[in-house]
C-alpha cells in the first residue's frame, strides 16, 4: 500500500517535471522558427551604417538601384528555401520563400531590376558580400570581420 | 522636317548621357553575371463541340550583367506559325541594352514592349505570369502597339510616391526591325505611381504617324494616320485582392475620315480563397468609332470566368470559360485549360 503511494508520487513529480519542461521547450522551439534574430551587413563600401527598416526593405525590394555614394546596390540573398532564408522572406519581404523567388523572377523578367545573387550558405554569402562594394545581405549572426553590421532603427540585431 | 530634327535631337541626348560621366566606364570592374530562363504552356480546350489540344509559345529569356552601369535583355520566341516550311518562327520580342547613368534612371535602347499600360509593361510573354490564360482582347486587336524599336530614358521608384516614367523615341508602325520605313518617329511619353505597397497607377500617351502604303499587323495602310493613345491603368495584386483595370483611348485622324476615336478597356479582378487558388473574372470591351478605317472595326464585349492554381511561382494551372460577342462573329464560348510554366 506504502509502495503504491511513494510510486503514485513519483510518478505525479514526473509529470509535473514534463509539464513544466514542454512550458519551457514549446516557446523556445518557437523562437526558432518565427523570431529569429536577423542582422544586415554590407561591403564596407556602399550601404550606410544606418538604416530604416522600411529603407532596408525597400532596398532588399529592388527598389535602389545605386547607394549616395554611387556605388551599385548588390543584394546578396540567402536560398530561401533554406530555414534561414525562410524566415528573412517571412520578416523582410513579408512572403513565403516561394513568393519571393516569384517576386524576382518577374520583377527580372519585367526588366525593372537585374535577380539578386543567392547563396547556399551563410559563409559563402558573407564572403560574397566582403567582397563585392555595394553588397548587402541578411543573415542570423556575421562571423567574419570584413564586412559591416548595418544598424537597423539604430539596433545591430531586429 | 520637324520629325528628322527630333530624331537628331533624341540621338544627341542619348550620346551625351552616355558620354556624361566616362569615368564611370573605366572606374569599375566588369563583371558578368547570366541567367537563362524559358517558358512554355499547354493547353487543351473545348469550342464548337470539339475538344483540342495544343500548346503556346516556348520564351527563352536571357538576362546579363555586364558591367556595373551595362546589363542586357533578351526574350525570343519560337512559335507555331503556319505557312512557313517548318510551320514555325523565331521572333525576336526583346533586345534591350541598359545604362544606369545615375541613381535609379537609366537609358534603354533596342527593341522594347511598348511601355504603354501595365499588362505590356510587366507580363511580356512568360504565360506562368499572366493572370488569366490570355492577354486582353486590346493586344489581339493590334490596339496598341506591343513594340518598339528605338531608345528610352527610364525612371523607376524615385520619391516617397514611387514615381516612374519612361520616355521612348522609336521607328514606329510599319518598320521593320533594322530601319524605319519613313520619317516620322513614335513618340510614348508613360508615368505611374507606386503610392502604396502594390498599387500601381499609371497614364501615357502615345503618338505616331503611319505612312500611307505601310504594312501594319499584315494589312496594308491606304491613308496616312496620325495616331494618338490616351491610356489609363489601375493595377492592385495585394494578399487578397487583385485588380487590374487598363483603358485606352485612341484618335486616328486622316484626311478623308478626320479625327475617328475608338476606345478599348479591360477589367480583371481576382480574389484569393487561399494563398494558392485564385478565381477570378476579367471583363473586355472594344467599341469603333463609326468612321474607323485604321483599326479592323468589330465592336467586341467578352466575359472570362476562371479559376488560378498556383503549385509554384514556375507552375501555375488555369481553367476558363469564355464568352465573347463580336460584331462581326457573333457569340464565342470556349472553355480553356492552361498548365503554364517556367524552367
């Protein structure tokens, strides 16, 4: 009977120990998926330090053609078909990763704007973006030092 | 007189955007960045008790950064064209060489689609695109014309209402693709506005003197024509709602007929069950002024009644009926099937 009863309350602290772990995990699996942290970075020449959100996104549109200081804007892209790229066309472009390669192609074979320059993986598109003036791109978190962080309504990270 | 020194006028500010600013030429590394892409529907209808099947015209479409100021555009079509040996033709549609010469201008020169309403300006011939299987009756017409050999300054999103504008000096109707066939140019003179996310609004005027003799769409001019185009276009395709409303209004004066005005006008507007399923309707009208001897006259309504299923941005199905009364034809039903894509 004794036995019975610790097993009963061993079995209630397990549950409860699971309850809580899944109120812990789900959000956090959450963030994930949907929030993110995203950072622009561009070429050292180019881009400004700082930029509006609608200006980034004006700009990651096609929209501009060439920075103030005349050099091209070069939009490198991450595929978004990757869970990163899926969430930059979610946040930036507000489209699925489907919409956006939709939006290129036509906005390209409207002869508006040349396609943008899509990369497999984040390394190559930084290294992409050192090298190239003009470039800029958004990706989770830089890891290389050549090339700039472009504050977004005066934050690194959105 | 008048004609030849505009030409000259246009070619010369042309050469002096080109020689602006040399420095841009050489200060910057060339490098070249090509795409190629194609397009292809097929299609399966029904209309006068039979069914058919058949397909549209293959688009191979080639985009190349050649430089930093310098890129390069080319759409040809192979297409079913009946009377030739093979029963096919390649046509050139696009041939446009870009300069960026400052911010967001740029100048165009070659052969370009008629920058003269939204659906000419945006779709060209990539059937994945379009929002009905179809282009408006007006295109079908030869109402306005789809191309122009020539040169174009070119604005795009300037300001906080997105102000566009193309301003395009070409060899007109009845050239050929490598030489003008008289001395007056086509003049088209567009703008629009982007004042909200996916809201385009936009007008030009078009404007063109047809030689007496020239051949035209296949028929042969007997009147000189001095053509004017008024148009008017409207275009919202935001997450739920799709609008496109296109109007164009023309005046062909001749000396025996003076000044005759046609008018041609479409409406298409569609709404989104889902992200990917689309019905939509598109409403048509033609009317020719009574007096009309440029245009083929025959007063057309029509009605198109579909649905868009878009499996992907290269894979879009359709299904649609039709309706459309001519004067000359009376009443049309078809019902159309589209599986249009792009590789």
């Amino acid at each position: 009977m004794e036995g019975n009863k610790r097993y009963d309350g061993k079995l209630k602290q397990a549950f409860l120990k699971w309850v809580v772990l899944c109120f812990l995990l789900v959000p956090g699996l959450k963030c994930i998926g949907q929030d993110s942290t995203l950072t622009a970075i561009s070429n050292p020449r180019g881009a400004p330090p700082e930029m509006k959100m609608s200006e980034l996104r004006s700009v990651l549109m096609g929209e501009k053609q060439r920075w103030n200081d005349g050099t091209k804007v070069v939009i490198a892209m991450l595929k978004s078909t990757t869970p990163l790229g899926e969430v930059i066309s979610k946040r930036v472009y507000s489209m699925s990763g489907d919409g956006v390669r939709g939006f290129w192609a036509r906005i390209s074979f409207a002869g508006k704007y040349d396609l943008p320059n899509v990369f497999n993986n984040v390394s190559e598109l930084e290294n992409f973006v050192a090298q190239n003036p003009g470039a800029i791109a958004i990706l989770g978190r830089p890891s290389g030092n050549d090339v700039r962080v472009v504050l977004i309504d005066g934050k690194k990270a959105f | 007189m008048l004609s030849k020194s505009n030409s000259l006028r246009s070619l010369a500010i042309a050469m002096a955007i080109l020689c602006a600013s040399p420095k841009l030429f050489s200060q910057n590394t060339i490098i070249q960045n090509t795409h190629i892409r194609g397009f292809i529907d097929a299609l399966a209808g029904y209309q006068n008790g039979k069914v058919s099947f058949g397909f549209g015209e293959q688009d191979l479409f080639i985009t190349s950064e050649l430089h930093d100021r310098i890129s390069f555009l080319g759409e040809t079509v192979f297409k079913f064209t009946p009377g030739t040996p093979t029963e096919f033709s390649v046509s050139i549609e696009r041939v446009v060489i870009k300069y960026n010469y400052f911010g967001n201008h740029n100048l165009l020169i070659g052969k370009h689609h008629t920058p003269i309403n939204y659906w000419n300006d945006t779709y060209h011939h990539g059937r994945v695109f379009f929002p009905t299987i179809e282009r408006p009756l007006l295109f079908a017409a030869n109402f306005i014309p789809l191309h122009t050999t020539g040169m174009s300054l070119q604005g795009q999103n300037l300001g906080k209402l997105r102000f566009g504008y193309d301003f395009m000096v070409g060899n007109g109707l009845g050239s050929d693709e490598v030489s003008d066939n008289d001395t007056y140019k086509s003049y088209t003179a567009a703008i629009h506005i982007k004042p909200v996310e996916n809201l385009r609004i936009g007008a030009s005027y078009y404007n063109d003197v047809i030689s007496k003799g020239a051949n035209v769409h296949g028929k042969q001019v007997n009147w000189q024509v001095n053509q004017q185009l008024f148009t008017g276009s409207v275009a919202y395709f935001g997450n739920k709602f799709e609008v496109l409303a296109e109007g164009t209004l023309a005046s062909d004066k001749t000396d025996t007929t003076g000044n005759q005005t046609s008018s041609a006008a479409y409406l298409y507007a569609g709404f989104k069950i889902k992200e990917k399923f689309i019905p939509y309707i598109r409403i048509d009208n033609l009317q020719y002024g009574d007096g009309e001897i440029y245009f083929t006259k025959d007063n057309t309504t029509s009605f198109v009644g579909g649905i868009r299923y878009v499996i992907n941005y290269l894979a879009v199905v359709k299904l649609e009926y039709q309706h459309t009364h001519t004067q000359i034809s009376g009443d049309l039903n078809k019902v159309t099937f589209q599986f249009a894509i792009g590789f």
